[in-house]
C-alpha cells in the first residue's frame, strides 16, 4: 500500500493560512528532509556542531522557491511535533537567507489560533522577544560552521515583514503551479 505523497497530495492553503509539513521537529539534531519526489523522510545529516533547531523545521506542499525545493518554514510551537505531522499556520514575517545554493529565504510562522491559540498575540517577527529574533538570526549561519566547505556561502540578510512573506508564499505556489500543470 502506498501512502500519499505530501508534497503533491497536501493541500499548500494560501497565503494567508498554509499547511506546514514538518521535516524536523523542534529540539532534534538531526538535519531529516523530505524526499518531494520518492514521498519519503530521510536522514540527509547529523548537526555538524552541538546544536539543536530550536523551532519545528519543515515546508508548505505545493511551492517551488528560488532553491528549487518547497518553501521553507521555521514554525515557532509550543511543544514539538513529528516528522510528517501537517500544521495549519500563518506567516509572522521571513528571514532572509542565501547559502551555497543561492536565495534561500525561510518564513516564520507560528501556528493558526485553533492549533495553538499562544501564538495569537504575535503578528509579526518584531513583535517576538528580541532573544529570539537574534537566536533565528543566528541559528542558520552557526548550524553550518563546522561544515567549513558551506560555512562562508552562508549570508543572512535580516527579517523581512509579514507581508513580504506572504509574496514569497504567492511566488512559490504560483511557481509550483507552473513546473506541474503540463
């Protein structure tokens, strides 16, 4: 029996509210992907350095972005999930990000009021404690130090606003929509 592929199956949402598919759940050292065309997680490295994703780590279904894989998602929650555990969320602003492989911004979210209602207060990436917002900034260029042949492509841009994200959002599923409808 096959099960269904949630990278094609999964409903993305829009940009307003989106399915998160999670790869990595909040706390793991475990850098875990999902394979978009297999349907399947895999093991794609252990942390290279001591250190833990501090949010759930995953994608929205459906969106094509600059790097040539699904949108990226840092979901702020309160407990972790699962790998493959789908969330309905809504975006608080995008880190800018580029590595070896060129653009490769990640929205924040947080999860949508009936999910999670601790997060409803929060509108955008400003309105996070300033720890937090320097722990996101700082996460993505120190989780490769120790990968010295990827470490120095790795630049971080700063945050970018709510509705900035949303575009991003638009852009990738209209991407999707273009490499898939023929």
């Amino acid at each position: 029996m096959k099960g269904i592929n949630l990278y094609h199956e999964v409903e993305a949402g829009d940009a307003e509210a989106f399915h998160v598919v999670v790869d990595l759940p909040k706390g793991s050292s475990n850098k875990i992907e999902y394979d978009e065309e297999g349907g399947y997680f895999k093991l794609d490295r252990v942390l290279h350095s001591q250190m833990f994703y501090p949010f759930d780590y995953g994608f929205i279904p459906q969106t094509h972005s600059d790097d040539g894989d699904a949108i990226d998602v840092c979901l702020l929650v309160t407990y972790p999930t699962f790998s493959g555990c789908v969330v309905k969320a809504r975006a608080i602003g995008m880190l800018k990000t580029a590595d070896e492989k060129g653009g490769d911004n990640k929205i924040l979210a947080v999860p949508v009021s009936k999910v999670d209602p601790r997060f409803d207060e929060i509108k955008s990436v400003d309105q996070l404690p300033k720890h937090v917002q320097e722990e996101l900034l700082i996460h993505f260029k120190e989780i490769k130090k120790l990968e010295k042949a990827k470490y120095d492509k790795v630049v971080i841009n700063g945050f970018g606003s709510v509705d900035e994200a949303k575009a991003e959002i638009a852009k990738a599923m209209e991407a999707y929509k273009a490499k898939h409808s023929s």
